[in-house]
C-alpha cells in the first residue's frame, strides 16, 4: 500500500514538473526561434544547407497548417476534400520555400524581443525590434503567437511595421483565385508553379 | 479657375466618399469593409508602368543615393521629415490633437534653429517623442470619410480616392513648404526647391526599402494585389493612430480555424 501510494505521489510530481518543464511563455519561446534561426543564417553551411535547416524550423515553430486556411479565407468553404488535402500539401512546398528563401538573404539579423501582451486565450502578441543596420532602419516586427497548446505554441503571423504577413497574403490569394473565375485551380498551379521555381 | 475646379473635384471626391462610408459601418472598426478596387484593370496597367518606371530610373538612383555615407542620408532624411512637420501641425490641428501639433510646433523650431533647416533631429536628442507624420488623407479619414476606391496614380503609386483627394489640399494652400515655394513669389524660393524636395523624399524611400521590395517582388504571386493589401493596412493604421497592431487588426478568421 505503502509503494503504491510512493508511486502514485511520484507521478504526480513527476508530470507536474514535466508540464512546467515543457511549457514556455511566449516571448522566450519567439527568442528561442529567432536564435535558432540566427543561429543558422550565420553558420559556415552553404546556402543550401541553410535552407534546409530554416525549413526545419519553420515545420517545427510555424503554423504552417493554419496559416494555409486562414490565407484561403472565405474560399476555404468552397473547397472539396479532395482539394483541400491538395492545398494543404501545395501550400507547406510554397511556404517553406518562400520562409526560407527570405530569411536565407539575410546573414545574420539581429532581432530583440521587447515585450507580449496576451490578447486572449488562443494568442499573445510579441513584441520585437529587427536592429539597424547602416543600409536598412531599425524594423518594428510583432509575432502572432498560437498559444492554445501551451507546450506547443506556433508562429502564426508576422506583423512588420503594423503590416500583417498573412493577410497580405491572404489577399493576394484572394486576388489570384477571384481574377480567374473564382476558381482554386488557379491558386493551386501558381502554389506549385512558386515551389518548382 | 483652375483652382475653382481642383476645389470641385476635391469637394465632389469628399462627399461622395463621406457618403459611401456612411453606411452605418465604422470604417476604422475591426470588421471595416474592404476597400474595392473599382479600376483594378486601369490600376493594373499603371502599377505595370510605374513598377518600370522604378526598373529602369527610380531603383538605380535609389542605390545609388544608398551607396552615399549613412550621416548624408540621415541628414537628407531628417531635413525632409521637418519640412513634412509643416504638413503634419496642421492635420494635427484638425484632428484635434492639439498636444502633438504643440510637440510637433516646437520640433520645428528647434530642429529648423539649432538643427540647421533640419539636418540634425536635434528635438529627438532632447526627448521629444518619436516623430508621426499626419496628412490631409488621414485627416479626412479620422473625420469618417470613407476611403473610396483604391487608385494607382501614375509615378507616385498606390493610393485611394479620398487620399488623392487629400493630396490635392496640399497644392490648395494646405501646405505652407509648397505656398512658400511655388506660391511665394520670392527670391530666396522657387518651384524646384518644391520639387527637389519631393523626388528626395521620394529616393529617400526607395532607399530605404530596396531589400523589402526586393523581397517581396521575389517571394509574390500577385505582386500587385501584394502592393494594394500593404498600402491599405498601412494607412488604416495610420488613420487609426494607433502603436497597438492588435487594435486594427481582425482576428475573426483566426477563431474561424481554431473551430474547425
């Protein structure tokens, strides 16, 4: 009775400590992306290389999944299953292809995390600054952070000066599907024809 | 008569607009319309020119102006943005922020005075706070005029009727750089100082943005839609006066796929 009660009382600790263990606040855990990223960006790897490691981080950091519907907006009821799965598919080539080609240009950004602000239960805002460099100012960027899971928080939005990412390209989705009929295909073949680039 | 005509034009544009954002809808509210593109094909064609335009002489000259010692530019940046302030005090004024256009007053004096015609951001060293510039676009905006249609002007880019509008209260006596300049009828002034200052200003962004637009131009489907979405979150930030992203931002769609 006595090892069972020993047992038990361990258990409880054990995965009270795991879940603190696991968990991490927003603004660390944006600070522990970005250094991984710098972290690579000023690595000796080749481009190549670099590539591929920004496209790890981004699959284990970044939303990629959510993005994808939110960039759809009201056409994402419109789609078939079938589609659907397509998009989500076409649509992780296209954006790990797009994050890393921009993030790879850079050779080693230097960004501070200022401060958050929880903006409700599902997603606190982080606050940080791209430092100046002598031929770029000084860059204001917020990340939408996706805080539903705490020991799993995402990346879902990059706001650079007040000018949110994913709704710049939720709009130019928006553009390419309305400017041929309303048809997804459209939006599909530029996703693919962007990754085969 | 020909200012008769531009004050028409501007007055027609205004309540027209004022109008249409009439529709029981805050326009500055999270849920705002969206803002139509009534001309997309025309505007298509002159983003087509002016995106050439940029190729063959804006870009070149940008990096050229990129390659002079970062205090020159610094200098150029800070004199443009104190002959802005002459812009902004009065859309201060009219906006009803009577604190800042006193701040932004008193920025002017200083950084003209001590600062040398705004070379040096002498006010910012003393702890003025960071400098927001204002024009008649926004103040029409915060007054409840509806943005109206997106425009794409020829040269200048990306705008929207009620901003266009705005723009032209400038040349109407709105402001006092452009009255001393090409109004003022003196020796010391004349149009191509207006001017000069204006395609600076104009280098002075592109410079500033090579790599963004680099960037963005390598990384859109729709460079053009790309180019609309940025412009029109920027000024309903503007308008909104607001640091807080979160407060001009809709987050309806996310909750929609939190739900699903």
């Amino acid at each position: 009775m006595k090892k069972i009660f020993t047992f038990v009382v361990f258990l409880l600790i054990f995965f009270n400590t795991a879940n603190k263990a696991f968990s991490i606040e927003a603004d660390a855990f944006v600070q522990q992306t970005v250094s991984r990223a710098a972290k690579t960006l000023s690595s000796g790897l080749t481009k190549e290389e670099r590539i591929q490691k920004l496209k790890e981080i981004a699959k284990e950091a970044v939303d990629i999944r959510g993005i994808g519907f939110y960039s759809l907006g009201s056409h994402r009821k419109n789609l078939t299953k079938e589609q659907l799965e397509n998009y989500k598919d076409v649509f992780e080539a296209y954006f790990l292809k797009s994050f890393s080609s921009r993030l790879a240009e850079y050779s080693n950004p230097e960004i501070e995390v200022n401060s958050q602000k929880k903006i409700n239960k599902n997603y606190t805002i982080v606050s940080s600054t791209l430092v100046a460099t002598n031929t770029r100012p000084e860059v204001k960027i917020e990340w939408r952070v996706y805080t539903k899971d705490p020991e799993n928080l995402l990346i879902r939005d990059l706001i650079i000066e007040g000018l949110s990412l994913a709704r710049t390209q939720k709009e130019e989705f928006s553009s390419i599907i309305n400017s041929n009929d309303g048809k997804i295909e459209a939006l599909l073949k530029n996703l693919s024809d962007f990754s085969s680039k | 008569m020909k200012k008769n005509f531009t004050i028409l034009i501007i007055t027609f544009f205004v309540f027209t607009n004022a109008f249409a954002g009439a529709d029981g809808e805050l326009e500055l509210s999270k849920k705002s319309k969206p803002v139509k593109d009534c001309f997309e094909p025309l505007n298509r064609v002159t983003f087509a020119v002016n995106m050439g335009l940029d190729k063959i002489i804006f870009k070149p000259v940008a990096k050229g102006y990129r390659v002079l010692p970062s205090p020159v530019r610094a200098g150029v940046s800070n004199a443009l943005d104190n002959l802005s302030s002459l812009v902004t005090i009065p859309n201060n004024v009219l906006q009803g922020e009577l604190k800042k256009a006193g701040v932004n007053t008193g920025r002017f004096v200083i950084n003209t005075t001590i600062g040398i015609v705004g070379i040096f951001d002498v006010a910012q060293n003393l702890g003025f706070p960071e400098y927001e510039k204002e024009d008649y676009g926004q103040t029409l905006g915060v007054m409840g005029v509806g943005p109206g249609c997106y425009l794409v002007l020829p040269v200048i880019g990306p705008s929207t009727v009620r901003d266009t509008a705005g723009s032209f209260i400038n040349i109407l006596g709105g402001d006092p750089w452009y009255n001393a300049s090409v109004n003022g009828n003196n020796e010391y002034l004349s149009d191509s100082d207006y001017f000069t200052s204006r395609v600076l200003a104009g280098i002075d962004f592109r410079a500033k943005n090579i790599d963004s637009l680099d960037n963005l131009e390598k990384n859109s489907m729709d460079l053009y839609a790309s180019f609309r979405s940025l412009y029109l979150q920027d000024r309903q930030q503007k308008i909104s006066n607001s640091k807080e992203t979160t407060e001009t931002m809709d987050d309806g769609d996310w909750e929609e796929i939190d739900t699903q």
